[in-house]
C-alpha cells in the first residue's frame, strides 16, 4: 500500500494556488509574505491601498 505524507507548503506555492500569507511584524502591520506583482508587501490598518488585490486573485 501507498503512503502520503503530507508536508508544509512553502510561500510560492501557497501564492500560486491563490492563498495570500499575511505575517504579523508589528501592532497593525502585516507582512505580505505571498505578494505578487505589483502587491504592497507590507499591510497596514487603516490604509487600504495596501490590501491584497483580490479581484486579480479570484476569477469568476
């Protein structure tokens, strides 16, 4: 019989199944640790230009 072991996805591959990876650094500042082109990679409260694009994430 087979056996799969299940291992940790690294970063890239968690950006290119369509997961973004956010890493605390600092109170309100999120590291963008999945970041594509174009992508803020640090994530800060209340300034929303620094989110994730989503609708270049998730197609229909």
């Amino acid at each position: 019989s087979r056996f799969y072991v299940s291992a940790p996805k690294g970063d890239t591959e968690l950006r290119d199944k369509g997961f973004t990876k956010l890493v605390r650094r600092d109170d309100g500042v999120y590291e963008n640790v999945t970041a594509r082109d174009g992508e803020s990679r640090y994530v800060r409260q209340g300034k929303p230009e620094t989110l994730p694009n989503l609708k270049k994430i998730i197609r229909d």
